[in-house]
C-alpha cells in the first residue's frame, strides 16, 4: 500500500522544492545566543543570530543557566505523569502563583507548549451554542484549537475595528450564549500590535469575553514586560491570556493560560491537552521562576531592545527595503518571491546573518519576507552589520 503513497508523497515534496516553498532545518552547533555556530556547506561557523524569539537575551543567561542545573538536582528530571495523576510539584504550583501576579490574573494553568494551551482552551468553554470571534492573522494554534471547538466561527479583518463590530452583531443576533473575541496580541508574521483598548471597549458594548495570545509580547512589550494588556492599559479587561516561556522567558518551552479564576478550574478538569500531556519539566518550571525574577529588574534590556529595533528599522528603511511599520522586534523585510526570498536568505548565511525567509503556507502567496527579530542581546555593531549585509546581499541578487 504504501508504495503508492510514497510516490504521492515524493510529488508532493518536488512540489513544495519547485515553487521555493522548501524550509531546510539548519543545524546550530552552539547555545543559543546574539552569536551561534550554524552548519553551512557542511561547515559549522559563527554567525550573527537575528531569527531566533531570545528578544531579551535571556535563553543563555548564566543566572537561568544556573537554576536549571539546580532544579535538575532538587526535583530531577522529568514527572513521568500528567498533573492530575502524580504530575504536580510545588515548583509548578510556584510558577503558576508567579505568572498569575505578573499578568495580573486570578489564576494560571500550565501546558507544555502555548500550541497546546491555545489548543485546550476553546474546546473547554465554548460549545455549539456559542460564537469565537477570531482576527484573520492570528496564530495557526488559534486556528487549530477553534477547529476543535464547536462553537460558531466568525472571523474579522486583521485589527479592523469595524468588522469586528458587525461579526459581533451577526453573533448577537444569532442568539450565540457566549461570545469570545480572540486576538494575537502581536501578529508575529508582521509585527503588528492589536488594538486590545478597543476590543475590550467592543467587547463590553457587545457581551463578550477577550482572549489574547501574547507570546511574542510577554516580557518586553509595555512598561513592566507585561505584555500588550499593559500596553493599552487593559490588563483587568482581558479575560485569558495565552503565552509561552520559549520566547522573551528564557527561550525553552511550555505555555500557560492565565484568566479568570473559573476559566482555569474549568481547564484544569476539561483541557485535553492539559489532561492527557506530561507535564513541564520541573527544570524549565524552576528556570522560568528565574526569568521572572530577572524581569523585575529588566528595564535596561527592555530599554536596549527597542534601541536596537529603532536602529534597524530607520536603517534598512533609508537603505530602501520595504519593511512592515511598527516599533516591534519582530521586523519583517518583505521580498514578495518566494524562492527570492529563500536565495537572499542563503546570501546573508554567506555574509555572516542568520536570518529565515518565510513562504506559504506560513504567509500567504505572494508575500514571502525575511522577518528579522532584534534582541537586546544583540550590540549596536551586529545591528550595523547585519543592515550591511542585506545591501550587500541585494546587490548580489540583482547583479
């Protein structure tokens, strides 16, 4: 039997190589930092790191380092279970505490991946009585976990207030239960922040709950790192928050979902993927603890960040690229081709910088970009070089 789909599935293949749609996985052989050792033409060298989510350079800080090898000698290696069986640890129960009072949320919930909170929690609270409201770009667990549910779906422009509104009255009118608007916080193919003030203002007029997913936002994004919700001054009007502590909080892995007190009871007893998933090591559960004690005191990275972000942005525009606008470290340069894209991408590997283009189905046709993420890891030299190489880079693509 499977010899026929084999032959579908190499068509398929030569397909994805043909339109410059391949996503080759390159191997890092260093810790993850602003500088790491990629394997290119069969030879591992130093490069400058401007793809990876460490926006505060905190996934080889030597405090998060050292808490992990501490927690591996204090509560081991993995649970071997799920929470509800023999899976539960003070240092989760710790975490949980630390994330509820950052975000200033009742209760939090942890997952091992931010896919799988996004993917637990629709299911859990919705059913075909009720309506999600979804923005257009959000994340594809968004996407997935709404799949699961089966609630009525609707969906509105990306940060278009005006459509939101009337999906909101087409609910309304429907006679929806519950209505749960859901949002990224900040899109991360483009860098965009949502309007969570006037969501929440929408969501008032209209009888809803707000959910955002703030994963690329949670650490570094508003006055204390708290996020988006910060940000607009919103942050006891959200009603879930979804994030993950494989970006700004040390760059490993594992998730939550931060909300309402009765929303993270209700998960803990009916969240599939929280029921039936091992739970977060206790060495990634004790380093995140860490993390959250640096960003008390993380206000000059948070400060060198936007820094770094602000020079790029004015650099590259005076240079000539097409770049999304925005303040964010995330900083699309869009290219358009797909496989020209993926050529500059091998160039700047050449040159030095590190960075990914992004095809379909990731963005949509026709829009392939090279989405480059600033770090407050990163010097104001490698910033400079990396603006050098992409000139350099596009010579050589147009020569």
């Amino acid at each position: 039997m499977f010899d026929s789909v084999r032959d579908d599935l190499r068509a398929t293949l030569d397909e994805i190589r043909a339109a410059g749609l391949h996503k080759p996985e390159r191997v890092i052989d260093s810790p993850q930092s602003a500088t790491v050792r990629v394997s290119a033409g069969g030879r591992p060298g130093e490069v400058l790191n401007f793809c990876a989510n460490n926006y505060l350079g905190l996934a080889d800080h030597p405090e998060v380092i050292a808490a992990a090898h501490e927690a591996l000698d204090r509560w081991g290696y993995g649970m071997a279970s799920v929470r509800f069986i023999c899976g539960t640890q003070e240092v989760h129960k710790e975490l949980e505490a630390r994330l509820s009072a950052f975000l200033g949320q009742e209760d939090t919930i942890l997952y091992s991946s931010c896919f799988d909170a996004n993917g637990g929690v629709f299911e859990t609270l919705l059913g075909p009585e009720d309506a999600v409201i979804s923005d257009a770009l959000n994340h594809a667990s968004i996407i997935d976990g709404i799949r699961l549910s089966k609630a009525r779906r609707f969906r509105y422009a990306n940060r278009d207030m005006a459509d939101l509104e009337q999906q909101l009255k087409e609910a309304s009118e429907g006679g929806a239960r519950r209505k749960l608007i859901v949002t990224d916080g900040v899109f991360s193919m483009d860098g965009y922040v949502a309007p969570l003030r006037e969501i929440c203002d929408l969501a008032d007029r209209y009888d809803a709950m707000v959910m955002a997913d703030d994963s690329h936002a949670v650490g570094f994004v508003g006055p204390g790192g708290r996020g988006t919700p910060e940000l607009h001054g919103v942050m006891d009007r959200v009603d879930v928050i979804t994030g993950t502590l494989g970006k700004a909080l040390g760059g490993a892995s594992g998730g939550y979902v931060a909300a309402r007190a009765e929303i993270v009871a209700l998960l803990r007893q009916r969240s599939r993927p929280y029921l039936f998933s091992n739970t977060l090591a206790p060495v990634i559960a004790a380093a995140s603890l860490k993390v959250l004690d640096l960003l008390e005191s993380a206000g000059d990275l948070r400060e060198k960040l936007a820094e770094n972000t602000a020079l790029f942005r004015r650099r590259m525009t005076e240079e000539g690229f097409d770049i999304l606008p925005g303040d964010h470290a995330i900083a699309p340069v869009m290219i358009g081709d797909a496989a020209r894209a993926g050529r500059m991408a091998d160039l700047l590997l050449e040159r030095g910088v590190y960075v990914i283009g992004f095809s379909y189905p990731v963005v949509p046709q026709g829009q392939a970009r090279i989405r480059v993420q600033l770090s407050a890891a990163h010097s104001t030299d490698d910033v400079d070089r990396a603006v050098d190489a992409f000139v350099a880079a596009r010579a050589e693509l147009e020569a």
